[in-house]
C-alpha cells in the first residue's frame, strides 16, 4: 500500500526519494506514532516533503489517495464556536437588500460592533441587531449588509464585508502548474527583449561558414554571447479571499511567466497593497517585506504586474485602517500610486470577467489610480497589457 502511496506523491510531482521513503518506513517500524491516518500524515509530510512550498501539492496528493482524510476546522476571534457555526444561509432578494441600510462608515461601525459585544450574553441568529448568523445586522457571519464586518466562517458569497475578522492560511502559487494552452507563453514573449551579453559561448554558424570559406576550406569557428532575455519583471499576486475562485488561471499564469523571465521577482499581498508585502503565504506575519523596501530595491526599469480581481470593500483602498489583516496607517491607494510612479511601465491583470468591472467600486478606484491600466487576464487582455509594458 505505501509503494502505491509513494507513487502517487511522485505522479503529483513532489519530488520524494526513496531514501525519504526508507525513513517514512522506519519510523513506522519503530512505532513512533500511534495507529491513527492523521499521526501518519504529519509523519509522512516531516519525512517525505523537503520544502514548505511543496505542502499544499502534498496535501492534495494526500487528501486524493486517502478519500477518508477528515477536514480540519479552524477556530476564528475569541468567541464561542456555537455562536459561529451556520445552520442555514439565507437568500435575500434585491429588494431585501435594498432595504438594509449602511451604519455611516468605518469608525462608528467598530464602535457599534464594540458596544454589542458589551451588551449581546447569548447567540442570536437571523435579524437585523444583534452579533449572529443570517441576519442583515452589520455583524457576524452568512448573512448581508454593505458596510459588514464578518465573524468566522466561510464567506456567503456577497463580498461586501469590511473587515474579515478570522486567521485564514493562504497557500503560495505552485509555479510548476502544468500549464493547458501555450498561449499565455506566446502572450507573454510580447514582452521579451534579447541581447547578447557576457562570454562567448554560442556558435556563430553564418559567420562560421563565412570565414571557413574565405579560409580555402579550413575549418575557422566563430563564437557570439549567449542571448538573454533583457527584460526585468516585478510581479505583485494578489492571494487569499476572493481570489480562491480564479486559482487556476493564476497559477497557469505564474508558472508561464516564470518560465519566460529570467529576471523575475514576486511578492503577494492580500485584496490592496499596504505597508508590507511577504514571499511566503505560511510566514506572511513573520516575514515579511516593507513595501518601501520594494520601491528602494528594484530600478523603475522593472516592468510592474498586478495580478488581483481588485473585488473588495472601497475601505480597503481608501482609508487608513482598512485593511482586512491589520491597522494600515496610510491607504492602500497611497501606496498604488507610489508604486505606479515608481515603476513607469506597470499594468494591472484582472481574472474577474470584464463585464463586472462596472459593479465593483474598489475596481473603478484602482482603474482611476493606475490610470486605466488594468486589463482582463484573456489572451486578449494579456497580448494588450504586454503591448503597453514594452512601450
């Protein structure tokens, strides 16, 4: 059964060894856990995964040839888990939803939400006051309001909240997705600019024959540098939230361009850039990147991709304090322009379909911000995007 386990991991392209898999073997031998699925995973991930950017490809891996692995819940603010768990979402019609009224912003929304934790001494489900679940109270969770603030759990699929209020793992981007059409590559090598630079280590065979011929015969190699791709990239991913719906698209975009650039950096960043940008979705609280850092480091030769659907409350980009992680000081507006002046030639890519841009104000903010430079990450959208970076 484990041959068949380790052959599935290698199917999935984790690159286990059978040496990892003789220690996996012997430390079952020495029973160093007890006879449980979920101690085996822990010791098979410890044994067999040599790198943290491989755990999420393991778990599905794990997750496919186990059918019986049980999901784990996790426990969001410091509120009894009763008060959270759904029993039902409820359905608003538009007119329903054209009713419920917004508290007047940011500030007296935190206010309010304070003084209910104060006075609310049980759960509340349904209704439009208290701390719950399926209501059209501006609190809790599964329910709707424009200005909310929601309260664990999964989101209900309004995305109207303000602030999410529950520690969630995001995962890195696999960049070695097999990608399903070479048409984001071709979109891509738009941007690319050759130059021959460095040693001489490539043949020359034009200029080969040449001189051989001027040479009566005798065999005279000519060498040229090797050609590089000139082109520097910044790429700014945009992870977690809303963002789970277009994971594909993004990874498949990931992975091209991190075929067709030599010169690539990345960072993510969650819903709208702020003061901290971070490489690792598992460290993103301890270690992380001042954007400041970021617009010092690269050359405004860079070329600057936003990758994001730009979906989240208008707060978040312009307020102090909006952010759906922390306390921002400045907003994130702030730091898309500084970005954008930095970095001339920037670009913002947007996996959510075009035809929603007009419904979204957070998206209008941006357009605004960036100058109009966001475009729909289609072929078409790309081959665009990339015209305007090589200008």
């Amino acid at each position: 059964m484990l041959i068949d386990f380790f052959y599935s991991l290698r199917t999935a392209k984790l690159p286990v060894s059978v040496k990892e898999y003789l220690t996996l073997l012997e430390a079952l031998k020495a029973n160093v856990i007890a006879p449980s699925l979920d101690d085996f995973y822990y010791l098979a991930r410890l044994t067999l995964v040599k790198d943290e950017q491989y755990f999420d490809r393991f778990d599905q891996a794990f997750g496919a040839y186990f059918r019986g692995v049980a999901g784990k819940t996790e426990l969001a603010f410091d509120i009894p888990l009763d008060w959270l768990k759904k029993k039902f979402e409820r359905d608003f019609t538009p007119e329903e939803k054209a009713q419920i009224e917004a508290m007047g912003g940011l500030d007296k929304l935190m206010e309010r939400l304070k003084a209910l934790f104060e006075e609310q001494k049980e759960r509340h489900e349904g209704g439009n006051r208290w701390i719950g679940t399926g209501g059209t109270s501006p609190f809790g969770h599964g329910g709707y309001n424009p200005e909310g603030i929601r309260i664990g759990g999964e989101a209900s699929g309004n995305r109207s909240a303000v602030k999410v209020w529950e520690a969630r793992a995001y995962r890195d981007y696999d960049d070695q997705v097999e990608i399903g059409t070479r048409n984001i590559k071709i979109a891509l090598r738009r941007l690319r600019r050759f130059a021959r630079e460095g040693a001489a280590e490539e043949l020359d065979l034009p200029d080969t024959i040449r001189s051989t011929a001027a040479n009566a015969g005798w065999l005279d190699l000519k060498m040229v540098p090797e050609r590089h791709n000139n082109v520097k990239v910044l790429m700014l991913l945009d992870v977690g939230g809303s963002m789970d719906d277009h994971i594909k698209r993004t990874e498949e975009l990931f992975s091209a361009t991190r075929a067709e650039f030599k010169h690539l950096e990345f960072y993510y960043f969650h819903n709208c850039v702020y003061d901290y940008l971070w490489k690792n979705n598992r460290r993103r609280h301890a270690e992380r990147t001042p954007t400041y850092d970021v617009l010092h480091r690269f050359t405004p030769d860079y070329k600057l991709i936003f990758v994001g659907d730009a979906t989240m409350s208008p707060y978040e980009v312009v307020q102090a304090g909006g952010s759906v992680e922390y306390n921002n000081t400045e907003p994130g507006a702030v730091w898309l322009r500084r970005l954008a002046d930095q970095f001339p030639h920037h670009a913002w890519l947007n996996p959510e379909p075009e035809g929603l841009w007009e419904y979204r104000q957070s998206v209008s903010i941006i357009r605004e911000v960036l100058g109009q430079r966001m475009y729909p990450l289609t072929l078409a959208g790309l081959e665009t995007a990339m015209r305007v970076l090589s200008k």
